[in-house]
C-alpha cells in the first residue's frame, strides 16, 4: 500500500542574515544575504536605506515583524506569553537588531511550533528553545503576508546555556517543525561577528 504524502507546511526558510553581529556602520554590513526560492526569486525582506550617513555609501538593513512575545533579553516567552487565537496581532515592520539577535526568516501556509536546537562547529550544544507561530492572532496580521506565504522568524539571542554571549563563529540551528500536517525537520548554518563592542551594552535596549 502506498501512503499518501502531506503537504508540506513550511514554504521556505533559511537564515535571516548569513552573518550577524556587525553594525550596519560597519561596511562589512554591505555584504548582505538576499534569500531566493528553489527556482531563483528573490524573497522579500531587504530594505535599502537610501541616505549614505557617515560612511558616504549606502547602508543595507533587514526589516521584519517581532515575534509574539519577544522579551527585552531577546528570548522569546513560552506559548507566546499566554495570547490566545482571538487576538489579533498589528505589529508592523521594524529594524532587524541584527548587533544582537541571530534569526531565521520562514514562510509557511499555517502556524507551527519550533523545537530548536543549536550547536557551534564542534557540535557542542549552545541553546535550547520552543516557539510557536500563528496562535497568537499572526495569522491576521497584513505585514506577515507574502506571495510565498506567512512570514515569521525564529530567533537566538546569541548566548550559550549559561547566559553569555557566543564568540566569533559558526553555529549550526537543528530545528523541528511541528505543523498540522506532521513533522519537518531542518537545519541551518550561521554565522556571529564579534567586533570589539561589547554586545551586552549594545544589545541592552535593541530588542
């Protein structure tokens, strides 16, 4: 007997930008990820500030919509911080702090709750975490939609287990999908820049 196959929730994910860390000031911040699709478009997300600033070039900055429940350490509540489906969520866009937070940008066709896990490159496990998307009134929110689906976002606040800020690196995200129509499991590489500011100053009120 062969079984019939689910369609797949998760329309496209991947990270947010390739290497977090460095401050829009800094012109390594130029070098910006632009997320296709299997067949080569262009996702949205980018934002290109048109005024140069200080430096005389144009700086680039990722724009998305907060999670549910995002607190002001950049973790994020469990169950959304008690919200229910009736609420209605009207968060607009913002800047991506992204000197602070490292992040995954998913586009799905419904909601789902994320098991992750993240390792640096010697597999070591850094951190730990569920969140969930679309029972807090998400799915209602104009600024999520997209042609490819629902946007959210995944996000770590770049430190370990014991509360610390990770080094200079690449870190590894396992993370396993739970949607209405069964399991997706996905993993991720990302890299965190450290450039001499201290993050525990800078990220203080960037959330």
């Amino acid at each position: 007997i062969q079984g019939i196959s689910q369609p797949s929730t998760i329309v496209h994910s991947g990270t947010f930008i390739p290497v977090s860390g460095i401050p829009v000031s800094d012109p390594r911040s130029i070098v910006v990820n632009i997320n296709t699709d299997r067949n080569g478009t262009a996702l949205p997300g980018l934002n290109v500030i048109q005024n140069a600033g200080e430096s005389g070039v144009l700086e680039y900055q990722q724009m998305w919509v907060k999670p549910v429940g995002l607190r002001m350490d950049g973790t994020v509540a469990e169950s959304n911080g008690g919200c229910t489906s009736a609420s209605h969520e009207e968060t607009g866009q913002t800047v991506f702090p992204e000197l602070c937070l490292s992040a995954i940008q998913v586009f799905s066709k419904e909601g789902y709750t994320a098991d992750i896990s993240i390792f640096d490159h010697f597999g070591k496990f850094i951190h730990q975490s569920v969140q969930e998307f679309g029972s807090c009134g998400e799915l209602l929110n104009p600024a999520r939609r997209s042609a490819y689906g629902l946007q959210s976002w995944l996000v770590w606040n770049q430190r370990d287990l014991a509360g610390d800020f990770v080094g200079t690196g690449v870190y590894i995200w396992k993370v396993r999908f739970i949607t209405p129509n069964g399991t997706e499991e996905k993993s991720y590489r990302q890299g965190v820049v450290r450039t001499g500011q201290d993050p525990a100053v800078n990220c203080a009120a960037q959330y």
